[in-house]
C-alpha cells in the first residue's frame, strides 16, 4: 500500500508540506493549519486559489521485494481527483483525467529497488474551461452555474463531482487529490481484478442460482487452465468448475446451482423482512500452482420494476416488485457527505444511513452530480436494507460526446457497476438525474432547428454506450436512462418524451415555493415522486460553528452567501407566512433563532402533507391519476452548514424534518385530507398482512389540555400493503357534535390501535393556519431529565396544549425519540440516544424547550 504520508507542493513551490493519502489539497493544508476550516464563514470563495493552483504529490518508497521474481508490477490508483500526469521515477505512466475510475499503470520495467512516484495535477477548473475552449462542435450548456451558486464553470467537460464545483445547497471547492486507495500489485501468472456475485431466480425450476464473475489479468503469453471450487456450506452447496482463461484480461463466468432442498432466505428491504446473507467461499487452483481465495457474503433477492397497463387510468405503473412482492418505496435522496470526500469515514456513513433506516425508510437515491459512494456505504446499506436507487453521475447539464469524452465515460461505468453489483441494495441503475427534463423543457434555450442535436448526444450518451455497458454486465437489475422519465413511454418516445413530468408514467419530481403547502390539491398525483421537497436552516449550534455573532441574522451577508438557491430565504418566510406569524423580537439573535426554528417546522409541515398525499395515493385512481409507489423526498444529507433542503444537517443532528419522517414514513398511519369541507382518513398500511383496528379521533380545544369529545370506531380493516378510506365526515358535522368548537378554536388528533401492542404513532390534522388559530395560549414547558442504562429520559411537563414542542441541546451528537410534536397532554416522556458519552448534567445545561407560541 502506497496509502500515507506524502509531499504535496503548489506549483511554484512556494507552498510545501507533508500530505496524507488518500486526501485531497484542502484537508492537507488545513491538517497543517495552513488555512481554517474552509467551511468558516465566507472561505468557500476566499479560497478558491487553491483549486485554481496545479499541485504535486510526490513520495520515495522502497520496493518491498524483489521485482525480478515478478512478472508483472503495476502502481494502481482506486481513485485520481481528477486530471493528472503520473510518473515513476522520471517516467511518464500516463495520464487520468476521470475521477470515477480506476488506474492501473505497468511499472515492471521501470521498478528500482528505491522509487520516487509523483502525480502532476491541473486545475480541475483551468481544465474544464480549456476543454470547453477546445470544443469545436455545437456549445454545450449550461455554461455556468447561477451566480447566487458563487462556483465555478464548464463542469460538465470534466468526469468529476459535478457539486463540487458549487450546486444550489453546496460550496464549490473543486478538490485535486488522490482521494481513494493506491498501492503496488505484483503476480506471476494470473491476478483477480474483479469479482461478483448476482442471483437470479429461475421460475421454472422454482430455483435460485448464482452468476460468479471473475475478471482475470492473465500474464503468460499462453491459455492457463485450472479448477475453480463454490461453497456455501449454510446452503450445502458446492460446485466444481473446470475453467480455462486466455492471455490478457478476460472473465469467467459461472453459473452457481443452489441445492433445491436448503431453505433459502432472501434479503429484504428495511421493513419487510431480515437482510439474511450467506457465507460463501471460492477458491481458484490454477495450473500454475498459485491459489486464490475469495470470501463473499452473498443475497438472494430478486428485483422489477413494473411498468404495465392500470385498469381505469390512461399510462403505465411504475414500481418496484422486490422477491415478488410490491414494495411502496420510502426515502430521501442522498448527496455526497462533505466537500472532502477523505473526511467521509466508515462512522460518518453509518450515522447517517442509521438515521435514515430509524426515520422508517427502506430506500435512498444515489444523487448523479455526487460520487459513486464507496464500498462501505453500500455495505451498511445491505445490512440495513436500504435500497439504493443509484444514478450515474450526470446531473442538470447536457455533456459532450466526442470520442475521448465517450471512452472515460465507458470505462468509469464499467468500472463502477463490476464494483456495486453484487450489492443487493442496488434495485435501478439510472443514466443521469433531469437531463431529458433539461432538452424537453429546453431550459437552456437550444434554438428549436438544433434541438435535434442534441437530442442525438443524449440518445448516444445515455443509450448507446451507458445502457449499452449496464445491459451487458449486469442483467440482474432494470435501468432507465433518466430521472425524472416516462419509463417505457420515453423509450417508445425515441428516449425523450414530451412531458418527463406527465404523472401518468415513470417518475416526477416536482418543487413549488408559490403555493400553500398545507394544499394537497398542488401536488402531482403521480406513479412515483422521486424528488421533491422544501427548504429549512439548520439549528443555531450547527451554524454557530461556523460563524460569528455579526452574521445572525437572517438577512446578514452571512446569510444571504450561504443561501445557495435564488430567493430562496424570502421563499421560505412567504412559505411560513401561510400559516404562522412571523418572529418580530427587537433582539437580534432571538429573531434569528425564531426564524431558524419556525423554518424547520415549516420544512416538516410541508414535507409531511405532500407525503402523506403520496401515501395515500398508493391504491387509488381518481380522474386517470394515482398508485404512486414511492415518495423519496429532496433531501436527506448536507455537505455543509447551510438553508438546504435536507432533514440531517452537516453532522448528522436531525431537523424537525427527519423526526417527521419517522411518523410520515411509519409502517402504519392513519392519514387525514379535507376534500370540499369532508374530512377523510385513510389507514396506510406496509405491513404483510391485514389488521382489524380501532381508529381513535380526539378533538382538542386550543385553550385545554382536557379533550372536547373523543370518537372510537372498532373493527376497523386496514388492508396490507396499501391505503384504505376508513373514515368519512363533513367537518361541520363534526365540529356540531364537538359542541363549542370552530375551525379556529380545535384541533383533530388520531391513532390507530391494535391487539398485541400494535400501534399507529398520534397523526394531527389543524382545522384552521396556526396564525388564525384561537384560544392557543403561552405554555411553561418544564422537563426533568434522567439516565437509564445508556439512554436518558426526559419527562415533559406542560401547563397548556403546546403546538410543535422542540428539545434542543446543541451541539451534544444524539437523537430524540420525538420531537416536534403538538403537546396535548400535561405529561410526555421522551428517550435521548446519545451518539458520543455525555451526562444528566450536560443534558440539564444544554436544554432548549422552544414550542410555537414561545416565537415572538
């Protein structure tokens, strides 16, 4: 391993210093307190030098043993950031220009018993903007971000994160780096460069099978033949291979039989089952007399994507079918972790994919203007049975096709799906995330005449080399060449449909900051909403970090460069202004921090109406529309601390947001709409079998803590896996019964209740804006606290209903059981699970309990 410590210099040499790998410039200089945090206040564009210098890794090293006993040495790079000359002791290696490949350089004739390797980086940004200049054919839009992004331009010329040349939640801070793993591999004979393992399921013969892949480096100049074993004792399976491989790089594939009397279990999504895996080993003896073995944990499952006629709608479906059953798709959307991929560790993942599966979710879509995630992040995601909807990495921008361009982008998706595809998380491969939205809407403003060409880029990008590759190494999982698509549609459509967005077909991602979000009516009624969501700020103790006092206030030049998204601070105060009263405190930190707050239950809000209406829509058709089969809301990370649209913020703190969604996203939720002055409920339901029920409707007062009138209606079925109508009433009916409430002065809650425990979380429904709301008074919130084994408890009091009751303790790494909640009991009991040791006492001092009515 070449991993460690290394020299890093700028290119004049002025700037010299001791650099880990794998790393990038910016962490390295920052490790040696040659810069702050580049996250601090306004250094995204203060250092933007950095990335506009041309740096040089360099290091000696001893070859650690003897290279004439080797046929064949090569230096191998998992991971260039990005564009890049390599030379091993004064020899030129060649030359890498696609940060999602992998590089594999012979060194054999040029091995000394002492090396010196260097890597000559360029300017990610100079490069790109060079490329662009040297593009002779049609321009290729867009050429820059807005400016409100303050990032760099040309990013679609250069095979690198396209966010990290700035993106509307993100900094531009184009790295250079060596920023996966690099090492020197020497064999004689034969090497293994790759190896997978997919299962299929074969219906006729009710039988699951494997397809092995090995992909072989064969040195000798002639064919070696050996014996290749399978074993999978827990499945008392094992098969015996007679192989032959040819000179140079080629693949074995074999086809593994699992024996029909073992009791397989399959892998299934958080949820819905156990995310069972098998041991299995295989073992390689070769002619040659040298042994490989190759330890796999290996999944059965099975996955389509189901794209036929629906009865009484014009259109397709659109969902996913997972070992047979039909799975309604929960999750976010996941970008890439940090600016500096190196500071992304194995615990930083499983943070944040262990909030998404404790928020209910059992899918993640895998963002194409991010990075192919590593290993490890698919790893976590088998074994929490997320699945992971992965795109490509191609994002809101059309790209260039010339030859050389078509070559890297060959090689880093083959490379990338031979790496992922034993995984069984991965459900869909995607080409790229909006780009046939981008030509169908024409945001670049293509003249109409040459709109064909690049309708013919797109079509040679995304069809005949991406699908092309997908198709041929991987037939285990479906594709689509975009998102959001019509699915078949677009393909029948020559690959571009018309209207991407048209709710009858495919995917639709969908954003309105105009309207009332609390209005389920402006939502699409669609087969599958794959992005779509609202912005909040994070919590003052992740933006205090790194800011100072002068920069909290809302409208603060701090503020403003943060906001990444044009308007997008005055967006969120009309948003909350539908319903809430707007902070006024003379007191300029408090207005600030009224503001963060009532942003994130705005977030929530909005983000719990528009997903519940998914949820609800799942087994319904009204006017052609509806059995939508996936809500993966817009977005679950953030790279920095900043207004985004996500529910963790940078450091995995939860926003009101992600406690939403662990109710939103419940396995069983009773859901209410008003639809011309009726109140409906619906009980949805992912569980696998039917349940008998009783639906509890509790109508509150504002002004008392003792409920007005309870409604009980037992036997109620709510049907497995989907969304039934369980309750039906004219408001006003209701409200009559509720004798002295209005629409002002109530408020709705309700929980289904079941035999054995069962259980729905408590869903509230507001009659009426909290802004209008009567009789709401100020609470005294009190909460002692308390330590149990490694949790601790936080017991709530209350003198009156509370509306959005937060618990804050700053920077303290943990999460609630609850938060967010409408209090409508004196007393509530609510679990800390913290992250990191803390203490009853720290608790104690940190605690802040904000409810709505403490915004002034």
């Amino acid at each position: 391993s070449l991993r460690g410590s290394w020299r890093l210099r700028s290119g004049n040499g002025s700037v010299s210093l001791r650099a880990e790998v794998p790393g990038c410039v910016h962490t390295a200089l920052l490790r040696r307190g040659l810069i702050q945090d580049p996250y601090y206040r306004f250094n995204d564009v203060m250092y933007r030098w950095i990335s506009l210098d041309n740096w040089t890794y360099s290091r000696t090293f001893k070859t650690p043993f003897d290279a004439r006993k080797w046929q064949r040495v090569n230096l191998v790079f998992e991971g260039v950031d990005t564009v890049a000359q390599i030379l091993l002791n004064n020899v030129t290696l060649g030359r890498t220009d696609n940060m999602f490949s992998r590089y594999s350089f012979d060194i054999t004739s040029v091995m000394q018993e002492v090396n010196f390797v260097e890597v000559h980086f360029s300017s990610a940004v100079s490069y790109a903007a060079e490329q662009s200049r040297c593009h002779k054919a049609h321009s290729i839009p867009p050429a820059c971000p807005p400016p409100v992004q303050k990032g760099e331009c040309h990013v679609n010329f250069i095979r690198k994160e396209q966010c990290s040349f700035s993106w509307d939640w993100g900094p531009s801070f184009p790295t250079q780096g060596i920023w996966k793993d690099v090492r020197i591999e020497a064999y004689n004979h034969y090497h293994l460069i790759y190896f997978s393992i997919t299962p299929f399921f074969a219906k006729s013969a009710q039988q699951w099978y494997l397809e092995v892949e090995s992909i072989f480096d064969l040195v000798s100049s002639k064919p070696i033949a050996g014996l290749v074993t399978v074993n999978i004792p827990k499945l008392q399976t094992q098969q015996m291979f007679n192989v032959k491989l040819q000179p140079g790089e080629g693949s074995i594939v074999l086809l593994v039989n699992i024996n029909k009397s073992a009791a397989v279990e399959a892998w299934w999504p958080n949820g819905h089952g156990r995310q069972t895996g098998y041991n299995m080993t295989t073992t390689f003896m070769m002619e040659a007399g040298y042994q490989i073995e190759k330890f796999s944990k290996v999944y059965f499952r099975t996955v389509e994507l189901v794209q036929e006629p629906i009865p009484g709608s014009p259109g397709l479906s659109f969902y996913f079918r997972i070992n047979g059953l039909p799975i309604f798709i929960k999750g976010s959307n996941w970008i890439p972790a940090d600016s500096f991929q190196d500071r992304v560790t194995y615990d930083t993942l499983r943070l944040l994919l262990k909030s998404a599966a404790d928020a209910n979710m059992n899918a993640l879509r895998v963002w194409g203007g991010g990075v192919y995630e590593q290993d490890e992040f698919y790893d976590i995601c088998d074994e929490m049975g997320i699945m992971i909807w992965q795109d490509f990495m191609f994002a809101c921008a059309l790209y260039p096709t010339d030859q050389n361009y078509l070559e890297s982008v060959r090689a880093e998706v083959s490379h990338q799906v031979r790496r992922l595809k034993s995984h069984p998380s991965i459900i869909l491969w995607s080409g790229n995330n909006e780009n046939e939205a981008a030509i169908a809407s024409n945001w670049f403003s293509i003249p109409y005449p040459d709109i064909g060409l690049y309708v013919k880029d797109y079509v040679t990008l995304y069809v005949k080399n991406i699908r092309e590759i997908v198709l041929s190494e991987d037939k285990s999982r479906p594709f689509v060449a975009s998102s959001p698509t019509n699915g078949l549609e677009s393909v029948k459509e020559g690959w571009l449909s018309r209207d991407p967005y048209d709710t009858h077909y495919g995917d639709t991602h969908f954003y309105d900051y105009n309207s009332d979000c609390w209005n389920w009516t402006v939502y699409p009624k669609t087969r599958f909403a794959s992005e779509y969501g609202f912005q909040s700020w994070p919590s003052f103790s992740t933006i205090e970090k790194v800011s100072s006092p002068e920069d909290w206030s809302y409208t603060s030049n701090f503020s403003h460069h943060r906001q990444h998204h044009e308007g997008g601070n005055i967006q969120m105060l009309q948003e909350i202004g539908h319903h809430f009263k707007l902070p006024q405190s003379p007191d300029p930190v408090k207005h600030f921090k009224d503001m963060i707050y009532l942003t994130q239950v705005m977030q929530a809000q909005c983000i719990k109406t528009e997903t519940e209406f998914y949820r609800f829509s799942q087994s319904e058709i009204v006017n052609g529309e509806g059995h939508t089969m996936g809500a993966l809301y817009w977005q679950l990370n953030d790279i920095w601390q900043a207004p985004s649209w996500a529910s963790l913020e940078y450091g995995g703190k939860w926003k009101l947001l992600h406690y939403f969604a662990q109710n939103f996203f419940a396995p069983l939720l009773p859901v209410a709409y008003e639809d011309k002055e009726m109140l409906h409920i619906y009980g949805v339901s992912d569980l696998h079998e039917d349940h008998k029920l009783t639906l509890r409707v509790v109508v509150h007062a504002w002004s008392s803590l003792e409920p007005v009138c309870t409604l009980t209606k037992e036997g109620v079925t709510v049907t497995a896996q989907s969304a039934v109508p369980i309750y039906k009433e004219p408001i006003s009916d209701l409200l009559e019964r509720c004798r002295n409430c209005t629409r002002k002065s109530c408020v709705i809650t309700f929980c289904l209740v079941g035999e054995d425990g069962l259980q729905s979380p408590t869903n509230h429904y507001f009659l009426s804006s909290l802004k209008d709301a009567v009789g709401l008074e100020k609470t005294q919130l009190s909460a002692s606290v308390s330590q149990q084994d490694d949790v601790y408890i936080f017991v709530l009091q209350t003198t009156a209903i509370a509306p959005f009751v937060t618990l804050d303790v700053g920077s303290i790494k943990g999460r609630f059981s609850d938060n967010g909640f409408l209090m409508t009991e004196k007393k509530k009991m609510v679990v800390f699970y913290p992250w990191e040791p803390t203490s009853v006492e720290e608790l104690e001092n940190s605690l802040i309990l904000t409810s709505l009515l403490d915004v002034v």
